[in-house]
C-alpha cells in the first residue's frame, strides 16, 4: 500500500491516539480512506461527505494545528499527492531507494516541525528555563533519551538542573520544588498516566510547567504554562519513533541557542568551566 505523509499521517496518528472526538474521528476516516480528497473539497462538502458539519470541519482543522479548512487544504495540495507518488515505500525497494526515501522523509519532518513550532512558546519556554532557580526534566518512555540529552545540553549552558526518569522519584522531586523552580515535561503522545499524575501533582504545587508534547489538545495541555507541540507522526513503513525523537531533540537545540544568545558573560564563563572539567576525563588528543 503507498503512503501518504504528513497530513494523513498527521491524521491517522491523531486518530489511533485516540486525541479526536467521535466527530472528528469520521472527518479523519474520511480522508484516510480518500487522501486526496481534499484536492477540490471545501468545508461543507467534507462535512457532507463524513456525515458531520461544517463547524466540526473548522474545529477538526485546528486541533490538526491549521487555522481553518484553507490552511488543510493547502498543506494538503503541497504535499499529499505529489509527495506519496514520489515517496511511497513499496515491498521490493531497494536499500538504495530505501535509504533516499527515509532521509527525505526525515527532511519533510522537519520541514513540517519548522511550521508547527511556535516562536510565542519557544521565547516564553526559554525565558522560562533560563530564569528558573533549578530545571527538572522529566518523560516516559522513548522520549526518555531526549531528557537526557536536554540535561546534558542545558547543564553545559550553567543552568542548574536533574533529569527523572523513575516516576516515583519523579514525584518526590516535585515535593521538594518551589515556585522559582521549573518543571520540562517531554512526552510526545502527552497522554500517559504517570506523567498526568506528576503534571497534576505539580500543578497542584503552583510550579510552572513547560510541555514539548506532539498533538495538540492532549490530556496534557490542561497542566502546562507553556505548550511546544511538535505533532505526531505515524506510518507502516517510516518509523514514528525516530520521527518524535528527531522533533523533540531539534526542539530542545532550539531551545538550546535561544538561551545561549541571552547568556551574561559570568554564565558564559561557567560553561567554559564544565566544558573544561569534561575534558580532564578524556585522553589528551594525539
């Protein structure tokens, strides 16, 4: 079966995250089963076509990260039909042709990903950060290799922070935090209970929480002061695993430079003075 990408990937990751409403869920079985028919298609006959209405149209278009059904519609034009022909991955592929799809795959996430990302939220995300008395960085699952690059990333710009990944010392860190403390949540699906638990737990202790989730309108929105969405991504032959790392990890470089550009010349030095205490524990170059 050829893929289509991006959008009714987009669509059918949305879908079997279970993030839609029984509404939205027509909309997107719809499309799924006809990707390219929004090519000619406006509001009211999509409603039409999937037995809801144009209201629900609208609101299914902005939980997608679109301002309306125009901004679908031209996503859709840039990418769906001209894209899947020249990018479907088909049984017999060489490794050749494998290797060449997946790397423009990956290129077109972060195409996509450059849209999505929000400047609001990251300016704010990284006042935020770099403000903060102490960061505690916490996820679940495969977005755990992510907190632990975020920590490394940011403990070499001097900002004082921990990464927790066990869930119960999760909530004893959060115990222990203030109100001058910031707690980073990555978690791409934004909807696993654990992580509900401790973003409610925090809440509850008025911390402010900064989110880098993939859909929009999760579980999880509800707890953060900051939410970076990164969308989410879903195929039978791409891997969405990489797809979410890849958007996650980009973020968190984002992030990363915005901070760096803002730092005193007293923090720019205590990073010069973890970079050199790094380097006592490698071999000298030859």
């Amino acid at each position: 079966m050829e893929e289509t990408l991006l959008l009714v990937q987009k669509i059918k990751a949305m879908y079997n995250t279970r993030t839609f409403s029984k509404s939205d869920n027509a909309i997107a079985e719809y499309i799924m089963a006809n990707p390219d028919c929004l090519a000619g298609a406006t509001a009211n006959s999509l409603a039409e076509a999937s037995g809801t209405s144009p209201a629900t149209v609208i609101r299914f278009c902005r939980k997608l990260g679109f301002g309306g059904f125009t901004e679908l519609k031209n996503s859709a034009a840039n990418y769906i039909v001209e894209t899947a022909r020249d990018m479907s991955l088909r049984r017999g592929d060489d490794v050749h042709t494998v290797k060449s799809k997946v790397i423009s795959y990956t290129k077109m996430i972060m195409d996509e990903l450059e849209e999505i990302l929000d400047d609001r939220a990251l300016k704010e995300a990284a006042r935020l950060i770099s403000e903060a008395k102490s960061l505690v960085i916490v996820s679940e699952g495969g977005s755990g290799t992510i907190s632990r690059a975020a920590y490394d990333i940011f403990l070499k710009l001097a900002i004082p922070c921990r990464c927790v990944e066990d869930l119960i010392f999760q909530a004893m860190e959060i115990s222990m935090m203030d109100k001058d403390d910031l707690l980073l949540i990555i978690v791409n699906s934004g909807r696993t209970w654990n992580v509900l638990q401790n973003a409610s737990y925090a809440k509850e202790r008025g911390i402010k929480i900064v989110g880098i989730v993939g859909p929009a309108n999760s579980p999880l929105s509800k707890y953060l002061d900051v939410e970076i969405l990164t969308s989410l991504f879903s195929s039978d032959y791409f891997s969405d695993i990489s797809a979410a790392r890849a958007c996650e990890l980009t973020t968190i470089s984002i992030l990363h430079s915005i901070i760096a550009l803002t730092r005193t010349q007293e923090q720019i030095d205590k990073s010069h003075e973890i970079g050199l205490s790094i380097e006592k524990k490698r071999l000298p170059p030859k």
